[in-house]
C-alpha cells in the first residue's frame, strides 16, 4: 500500500538516531511531549532491554508466525480468563452491573483473559492481517474443552461435543489457509477514511440493528430465557445460546478492529491523540461485548457457550475484518481460495449447530421442574400442587411449553 509522504518523512527522522548503528541513542529533542511517538517509545526499550528484534523491519512472513504465536498465547490466556469469570458467576459478589458480578475472582479473571492479552493483540494485529489471525482463536476452542472439565467440573459428552469442536477447529484452519497473507499499513487519514466508505457503514448499521434486537429480545424474555437455561442445562436450546455470544461477537469484532487500528498507528508513528481515538472506541465496545460474555457464561455452561462464541467471533472478525480493511480483495482475486474460504466457514457453522445434538440430564431436568413447579406455586401462579402433571392448555402450561420446547426429551419435561 502506499504511503503517504509524511509518513515518509516522519519515518526517516525517527529512524535518524539509529543511523550510526544499532547502540546509538535518540536524540533529547524527541522525546519533547508534542511530539512523542510510540516507535521512539518502542526503539527506547529495545535499547535498554539489549538485541530485540526490531519488528517494523520484520517481513511479512517472519511478521505472521510471530503473530500466530502470540495469537495462540492470548487464546490460553482467554480461557483461563473465561474459567476464572465462570467461577466468580457462581458465588456471591460484591455488587452486580449488568450481568457482571464484581468480585475479586472476577476481576483476576478479566485481568488474565482480557487486560493481559490486550498488549498481545494489537502486536499480533500489527504484524498480520485480521483475518488471518481471528481465525486462530479456534485453538481456545480445544483448550477451553480440556480446561472446563477439569477446573469447572463440566460433564464432556463425547459426542457431539468433540465432534462440534473438531468442525469448528477445522474451520478456522481452513479460513486461516485461505486468507491474505499480506498486511497493509494505514496512517489516521486512510483509517478515517476506510471508516465512511459506504460498503462498511452499511455493514455496521447491519450489525448495530442485529445487536440492538437481540439486546431488546432478551431484554423482554429475560425471565423465560433464564428458565430455559435452567431447565436445560445440558442441552440448552442453541438459538437462545446464540443470542448474548452473538452480541459478544458483534461488539468483539469491532475491539478488535479498533485494536488493530491501533497497532497500525503505533506501529507508523502516529501521536497518542490519534491512537486514543480508536482504543476509546475498543474500550466502549468492550464493556458491552464483557457484559454479554459474563450473561452466558452465567446461564449456560462454559462447554457449550464458550465454542459457540469464539465460532461467532471467528466468522463477526473475519466478515468484518474484510470488509473494513479490503483484505477481501485479496481474497477474491483467486477461486480457489475463495471456496476454500466459504467451506471454512461452513465447518464452523455445522460445528455451532452440532451442540442441539447434546443430551440432557433426566434427574437434572425433572429438579429443575419440581423447582419451577414450587416457585410458581409460592407466587400463586398455581393453586394446585400437581398442575404440571394435568396436560391443560393452562396460560402455565404455554409457559413451560415455551421455556423448555416442544420436541423430545423437552416435549416429555414439558408433559411433565
């Protein structure tokens, strides 16, 4: 991509203090408050922590394998983040905002899967194109079905859990293969100005509607979601799961493009004003994508909520990541990479849905009935102790009926 010639002339006086070799040191006058830059910030810490690869000068193929590195870091890093937010879902907090309750595990926990690999990210997206690299989060897919079980003590069925995160895993291997490899660099003007192209403000009115009915819907069902959850908590109606981790998703894509605009401008020299434009915007849409992610992890288990969001996240990062950046120019200049995208994200889609395929917990349910059935008496719902029993068509009945389903095991809980 082209560069304009400021950036240019910036980029020539900020490697100046280096000209005489790798041990010179930058000039006083740099580091006045107007003009501090963040490559003059990134070259003063190379210099005082020794021979550090200077990774403005990296090409962009020794560039993308340490992004793969650190990207698979931070996907550890987000599950045991995830695990630790899970926990603190489950006791008693301080204070509740939203769907996140304030704890002290619950802030280890945002620290370690969302502060931590923050730095991590807009490196990584410094170096490699986003669509390159968001597919990489299908790594915490596998980790996230060995840690769950073990820290959380979540059942694992066999089938189709591995079966569902295998699809998804190889989606994104697939969405990884066939995406660009070249990564472009952008001042703050051609930011700003890929941001009021036409094609990308229709797409974000697309997701803001989408984001804004799936909030007022669960908003309004808040009640009868939460029921669902309940009384279905291994095999949870997937559609209602898809619901707070497709927010997540939406919201998530934008951080991250924002966290990659970032990196661009940190790695060109930009001034921090410019960059704290877009890390304001990633912070605004991260407390809503956290609060989205702390409402499933709350309702639904980590198992199955944690593959459908990072999937969503996937395919939301990609799409737009694309769209945003013209990485899928790139993409479409050659078939075959093209379908091997699309097939990708077919894995990923079949992967999502192999989770309705889960079996529930008959004990589990018919507990979570009796509970039900005992709460709705104690608010005089019901008057009579067995009404669950009676197949009426009871406005409790049509209530049971739309919290837990009308097919199978969910047709005999509801009969129930």
């Amino acid at each position: 991509s082209s560069v304009s010639s400021l950036d240019a002339m910036n980029s020539s006086h900020l490697a100046q203090p280096f000209a005489d070799g790798p041990g010179a040191q930058p000039e006083l006058e740099e580091f006045a408050l107007g003009s501090l830059s963040w490559p003059s910030l990134g070259r003063i810490a190379a210099s005082v922590a020794g021979a550090v690869p200077d990774a403005y000068t990296l090409g962009d193929g020794v560039g993308c394998v340490i992004a793969i590195a650190i990207n698979i870091a931070s996907s550890a890093l987000t599950v045991c983040g995830f695990v630790l937010q899970k926990k603190a879902n489950e006791s008693p907090a301080r204070c509740t905002i939203g769907d996140i309750k304030i704890s002290t595990k619950w802030i280890v926990g945002v620290s370690v899967g969302i502060v931590l690999p923050i730095p991590a990210q807009v490196l990584a997206y410094s170096l490699a194109p986003m669509s390159l690299l968001t597919p990489l989060s299908g790594v915490s897919v596998a980790l996230n079905m060995a840690f769950a079980p073990c820290f959380l003590g979540e059942r694992l069925q066999r089938w189709p859990d591995v079966p569902a995160c295998i699809s998804i895993l190889v989606g994104t291997l697939l969405t990884t293969l066939a995406g660009p490899r070249h990564n472009k660099q952008f001042n703050f003007g051609e930011l700003m100005s890929l941001l009021g192209r036409a094609t990308f403000l229709w797409a974000l009115l697309a997701l803001l509607f989408t984001v804004f009915g799936c909030i007022q819907y669960m908003r309004r069902r808040r009640t009868q979601l939460e029921h669902s959850a309940q009384a279905r908590p291994d095999n949870p109606n997937i559609v209602e799961v898809i619901l707070p981790a497709l927010v997540a998703a939406l919201c998530g894509c934008l951080t991250n493009i924002s966290l990659k605009a970032s990196g661009e401008l940190m790695k060109g020299g930009a001034e921090f004003s410019n960059c704290a434009v877009w890390l304001l915007s990633a912070g605004v849409s991260a407390l809503v994508q956290l609060n989205y992610v702390n409402r499933g992890l709350r309702l639904y288990l980590q198992t199955v909520f944690f593959p459908v969001y990072s999937a969503l996240l996937v395919l939301t990062n990609t799409f737009y990541g694309l769209i945003f950046y013209n990485e899928y120019e790139d993409l479409l200049s050659e078939a075959g990479r093209c379908i091997l995208f699309s097939i990708g994200i077919g894995f990923i889609v079949l992967g999502i849905f192999m989770f309705r395929m889960r079996r529930s917990d008959g004990d589990a349910a018919e507990a979570v009935n009796q509970q039900l059935t005992a709460e709705l008496a104690d608010t005089g719902m019901c008057s009579r102790p067995g009404w669950s029993r009676t197949p009426t068509t009871s406005p409790i009945r049509e209530l049971v009926v739309g919290v837990v389903g009308t097919g199978g095991e969910e047709a005999r809980l509801s009969a129930r």
